[in-house]
C-alpha cells in the first residue's frame, strides 16, 4: 500500500498548498471573494475525508470454512479464535490502528429484554400474565425463564431432534447472566480490552452464549508483521458468522454488512465441499445484486488430500456447481492453516509443527498452494487499489485540479484587468460584464433545469415505489400475503407426537414455527430483492444526473468557448455522496406483531374446549374421539387469526417503510444529486461572479499599484502551474501504478 501512502500525501501536501495560496490572495490582494472562500474550504477539508473512507472487505461462508483462520493469515497473527465448530459467534472487524485494542459494544437491558420478550410470545405463564414487561435483572423474572426452558427443553424430541431457538436462546441467557451482568448498561455499552487483555475478546467472539449481549465488535491491530503493502488504516476485514446458521437474525446482519462491502471473500472447505447451505446463500446474494464482488477461496485441508490430483478434482467439481452462479467467478486453492503456520512458526506448539513438516513432505501440493496464494493476494490488492482509485483518490483529485484551473482562470481575468494601457483595461471590463452577464443567464437555465430535473426524479421514485411495495404483481405486498395464505401450520405433527393435548405449549410452538418461517422468509426472499430494488432506483438516478450534466458540459461549453475547456470527465458518482452525507436506505426490519385480543380469544376458545370435554366426563362418555378434533379446531381458529393479525401489521409496516425509503432516503439523494450537478456546472462559471464596483476601483489605482498586484499574481499563477503539475504527476503514478500493472499481471497469469 506505499502507493496509497503516497496518494494520501501528495492530495494533503497539494490540498494544503492551494489553500495557502488563497490565504496569500486574500491577504495581498483585492482578487479574494466569496469563490475562493469556498475554494478554501474545500481545499482544509479534503484531507480529512480521505482518511475517513473505509474499504470493506468481507470474509463469509459456512461453519468450518476456515473464515477465522484466514483472516488470521492476512494478519499473520492469532488475533481471532480458530478450532473446530462455531468459533464465530458475531461479526467481527478488524483495523489497522498504532494500539493493540479489542472494542465491544454491548446490547441495553432494554434490547436484551425485548429479545427475550418476543421469543415468549404465546406462551403461557402466570406470572409472566402479571408482568407486562420482562426484565432479566429480576430473580422472579429469572426463575420463571428457567422454568420455561426447562419445559421447553423437555419438548426438543418432537422437532426433529434440533433444539429450537427459543430454547437456545434461554439457555445463553440463563447460562452467561452472572458473567454479563455487571458488564451491561441501561444503554449500549462500550468496552475496551487494551494490551494485554486484547485476547479476552476471544471469550465473547468465540462463545455463542456469551456473543448473545454482544452488539458489533472493532479489533485495532498494530501492524507488527503485517504488510503496509496489503494492508492499512483505510480497510476493514470482517470476519462473519457462518452462513448456515439457523438464526434468520444472524443471518440478516451477515447480509447487511455483505451489502455494504466492497469486496467478499467466500470460503468453501476442500474437506467438505459445497453445501446445500452455501447455493442457498450464494442465490440470496446473486438476487441482491453483489455477486460480481465476490471472490472463491476453496481452503485446503492438505491433511486429507492424497495427492494434487485429488485437490485438483476436487476444485473443478465446485467451479463446475457454481457455473450458474455466475460466469466470471475467481477461484483460488490454498491452505490459510499452512499460509498462518509458516508465518508464525517460532510461535508454534510441538504438535502444529509436525503437521506443517508434514505438509511439506508433499512438495507438489504445497507449491500449488503457494502459487495460488500468491495470485490471491495479487488480486486482492489490484482489487482494493481500484476501489480506492475510484472512492478514495479519483474524486479528491479532480476536485482540487478544478479549484486550480479556476484560480488561474480568474487570474488572467486580472491580469488583462490591470493592463498598462486603459483602453484594453476599459475593453477587458466591457468583456466582462458581457460574459458576466452571459453567465448569469445561463445559471438562471441550468437552475430551472435542475428544479425539472429533481421534480421528474421524485415523480419516477415515487411511481417505481407504489409500484414495487403495493400495485404490481409479485409486489412485496403480494409475495407476503401470498406466502401468509399458504403456511401450513402442521397441526398433524402436533397431533402424530400428542404433544396437542397441551394447548398452551402447542399454541407457543404454533406460533414460533410461523414466526421463524416468515422471518425466513423475509430474509432470504424480501431482503434480497428489496436491496437490489433500491441498487436499481439508485443506478435510475446517477444516470439521470450524469446525463443532464454531460449534456450541459459538451453543449454549452462547446459552443461558448469563452468558459473555459475541461481537461477531466467529472461524471456525478452516487457512491461518493452517500459516504459524504453519511446516508444509508433505511433497515426493512419487518416484525411478527399481533394484538393480546388473539391470546385471549384464543384461550377462551381452549376454556370452552375443556368445559365440554369435563360435560362429556361427567356424562361418562369416552372424551378421546372429541378432545383431540376439538384441540385441533381451537389451533386452526387461532393460527387463522394471528395470520390475518400478522399481514396487517406488515402492510402497516410496509407503508411506513415505502413513506421512509421514499422521504429519508431517496428524497435525500435527489436532493444532494441535484445540489451536486448544478454545483458542478455552476463552477464553471463561478470565475466569473466577481464584484463588478471592486474591478472598477482596481482600475482606477495608480499603475505602480497595479503593476505590483500584476506581478504578485504573475507570481501566484506560476506557483499554481506547479500545483497542476504535481497533480498531473499524481494522476499519472494512479494510472501507471494501479491499472496498467494490473493488466500487465492479469495477463501474466
């Protein structure tokens, strides 16, 4: 990364001499006015946003793919818990920052109690029909949830023998309570593990019970071994949770920060293969749109590899698998134990380090992986090189190469200003004010043109929005109600495993079960559409504005020579105006509501249900033929009803959403787009809205005066030419170094 370092620097060396430069103006000078004030502006706070900018990089796939192990390779350091199982519990992200620090940011009471609130939905409690709202820092509260799960637990063998969430999430309430407790705050709390007690984190990250009050985790590594090369303080790695699990919850956090990613690097395990799990989850990202930002590490496990025959084989049938995925796919076979052995191996335990020399007995294999290593890594930095050329680097420079060509432009405006003779002084301020006037004219029409411009989008947004939330077929709407209508509640099963003569019990699972499938589904087929929905209307409107701009850039300046030539495209980059306003389309957390009236009504049907079966007792008749149809015709009553409670509540939900999306997001967006492309055309003529009162008191100086302003702005001019040229040296080292050598080892390979 030495290039980037030297891009960082040579846009806050360049950024820091043009503002000087305007302080020299405005302090030597009547040519200072509001433009350069804004110039100036500009040129201060350019360095700072550059810093600012994070290159995300995404590490996912299955439980026992490796991710940990080969984030720890990148870092060439233990820094995440590895071994077998779920070591992974939350979303874990590491920076290149001076101090070893571990940062956790811990879930309120407030948070942590609604969770547990909505996984006791439906279920039957007398105390817990006396408290409105649970609260685990209660003993009684406590003891009831114990009581629960242990009920709960009794219950998992007439569920396919998997234990249900609910009773997981209990249980790593209960178990890690007394750990937690005076870690938790009534607001979300941040903890800070320096030092020495940076591994700690390990004991939240690598617990899934412990990782349940964990709210988002940021690792600050120093660099130690790591290569400045690779890796800086511009990028992230996220070591994510394994995408097959169970948790619709997890697994819509791994997705939002896949969507937000620049770069995702998905590991398949050479050992397993591909899953069921990974087409499933590889579907959901080709339907949101961010498959082209995807990159395959099959992790070899050269322990169970005969031979490289073997490995190879073993590849091809994976590459084969996901040729529907998408054409363009980039594999790479290596091992990230063997690449995190090798560079750690003083560190390492007897045991690790007769596997390694094992490993090496097989020549062949371990050159191929380290040839794929190599080609990865190559790749990986050609990659994230190019996304800081174009979302770090690229816009800066235009922008301080603008404010440069304006300076200078507005000085040989001067400079004729202050010419020996009047007559050409007279003759420069008449051209002046013709040009002047000119500008003004056409502002008046890039203004109204950019009022229309704002209108027609908020017109297309709103049309394509109605139509996707509401109208059209296969609408969200309709593939909602459409998956309501035909769940199947699966009272059989209720009925093949007796568990329906427990009504209140069969009544919560009723409704978990529904409540985990739509959640599911919500996830894996709303999510994904909706993201690649708002992709779309975002692509609509850069289009849109880049389209209004380049038509007033070729025309206008084409035909009115006298504005000036622009050397750069300086196309409208949406991208760049979110990450500057901070803005991101609202979160689609749809919720599983219903109203107490369902509870209610639900078990004054049970309470009619049991008043005939004990008339039925008390007549002596044989209650078996009737208690179980009648049991069965309360759940299908009661599912019916928090069904139809359900699609309300999410139509309800769904219109606010569509009202947010449409108000605080893409209204937002115009707005910034439409402020962004008349700024954009305005400045060209910005050199231009000067003061007319203050050139004619200049031309009314003495000569000796004018001629002493004439020659410091000779001065000043010359020392912008040095400016521009050192931007143009910049621009060029971008282009040679991250592109042409990009192509040259494209090539190559």
């Amino acid at each position: 990364m030495e290039q980037e370092s030297k891009l960082s620097k040579d846009i806050s060396k360049i950024s820091s001499s043009l503002f000087q430069i305007i302080q020299k103006i405005k302090k030597n000078t009547e040519f200072y006015d509001d433009t350069c004030r804004k110039w100036g502006k500009t040129c201060s706070e350019i360095p700072s946003q550059v810093n600012d900018d994070l290159i995300k990089v995404a590490v996912t796939g299955a439980v026992k793919s490796g991710k940990s192990t080969f984030v720890n390779s990148i870092f060439k350091s233990d820094f995440l818990k590895r071994g077998a199982g779920v070591v992974t519990s939350v979303i874990t992200k590491i920076r290149i920052k001076e101090r070893l620090k571990a940062k956790l940011l811990l879930k309120s009471w407030d948070e942590i109690n609604l969770e547990i609130e909505e996984a006791l939905l439906f279920f039957d409690d007398h105390y817990l029909s006396k408290h409105t709202n649970f609260d685990l820092r209660r003993n009684k509260d406590r003891e009831c949830l114990k009581t629960i799960y242990d009920k709960l637990l009794d219950e998992t063998s007439f569920f396919e023998n998997q234990i249900r969430p609910q009773v997981i999430l209990f249980n790593n309430v209960l178990k890690n309570y007394e750990f937690c407790k005076n870690f938790v705050k009534s607001q979300d709390t941040l903890l800070e593990l320096k030092n020495g007690r940076f591994d700690e984190h390990k004991v939240f990250t690598g617990d899934p019970s412990k990782a349940f009050f964990i709210k988002d985790v940021i690792l600050e590594v120093n660099y130690g071994t790591i290569d400045k090369n690779l890796i800086n303080n511009n990028i992230e790695i996220a070591d994510c949770q394994g995408i097959d699990s169970t948790d619709s919850t997890q697994l819509s956090k791994v997705l939002q920060y896949l969507e937000s990613s620049n770069m995702i690097i998905y590991l398949i395990s050479s050992r397993v293969g591909l899953r069921g799990a990974d087409i499933k989850f590889l579907s959901i990202i080709d339907r949101m749109g961010i498959s082209d930002n995807v990159a395959f590490v099959v992790n070899c496990d050269l322990s169970e590899h005969e031979s490289l025959n073997d490995l190879v084989s073993i590849g091809e049938k994976i590459e084969q698998e996901l040729l529907s995925f998408n054409n363009g796919l980039k594999f790479y076979y290596f091992s990230s134990l063997y690449n995190l052995f090798n560079q750690i191996k003083p560190n390492l335990i007897t045991r690790d380090k007769k596997r390694i020399k094992a490993w090496e007995s097989d020549q062949a294999i371990v050159k191929y992986s380290n040839g794929n290593t190599q080609r990865f890594f190559a790749d990986f930095k050609n990659r994230i090189n190019k996304d800081k050329v174009n979302l770090v680097f690229a816009n800066p420079m235009q922008r301080l190469q603008i404010i440069a060509k304006g300076l200078q432009k507005k000085i040989e405006l001067f400079t004729d200003l202050f010419s020996d003779d009047d007559n050409n002084a007279d003759n420069a301020l008449k051209e002046l004010k013709e040009t002047q006037s000119l500008a003004l004219r056409f502002q008046k029409l890039i203004e109204n043109s950019i009022q229309g411009l704002s209108q027609d989008l908020k017109k297309e947004v709103d049309s394509q929005i109605d139509n996707y939330f509401i109208h059209e077929k296969n609408s969200i709407i309709d593939n909602l109600i459409s998956f309501i209508n035909n769940y199947s509640v699966g009272i059989k099963r209720f009925e093949e495993q007796g568990l329906i003569s427990d009504f209140p019990k069969a009544l919560y699972f009723v409704f978990q079960d529904f409540k985990k499938e739509f959640d599911s589904f919500l996830v894996e087929k709303v999510t994904p559409e909706l993201v690649r929905f708002v992709k779309d209307q975002e692509k609509n409107l850069e289009n849109h504005a880049n389209s209004l701009y380049c038509s007033y850039k070729t025309d206008l300046f084409n035909l009115y020579s006298q504005f000036g030539k622009r050397s750069m495209d300086l196309s409208i980059g949406l991208q760049a105006i979110k990450k500057r306003l901070k803005i991101k389309p609202p979160s689609a957390n749809f919720k599983t509501r219903y109203s107490a009236r369902i509870k209610v009504s639900s078990f004054a049907g049970f309470g009619i249900h049991s008043l005939l079966l004990c008339i039925i007792k008390a007549l002596k008749k044989e209650p078996k033929f009737i208690m179980i149809p009648l049991s069965t015709l309360v759940l299908k009553k009661v599912s019916s009803q928090f069904k139809k409670e359900v699609l309300k509540s999410i139509k309800l939900q769904i219109n606010v959403y569509s009202k947010k999306i449409r108000e605080e997001y893409f209204y937002l967006l115009i707005r910034a787009l439409s402020q962004i492309v008349n700024e954009k055309i305005i400045e060209q003529f910005q050199i231009y809205s000067v003061e007319i009162d203050k050139i004619e008191s200049i031309i009314k100086k003495e000569q000796s005066e004018k001629s002493e302003q004439k020659a410091f702005l000779g001065l000043v001019y010359e020392e912008i030419e040095g400016v521009l040229q050192r931007i143009n040296q910049s621009n060029c080292h971008l282009k040679e170094s991250f592109f042409e050598d990009h192509q040259v080892r494209n090539q190559d390979m």
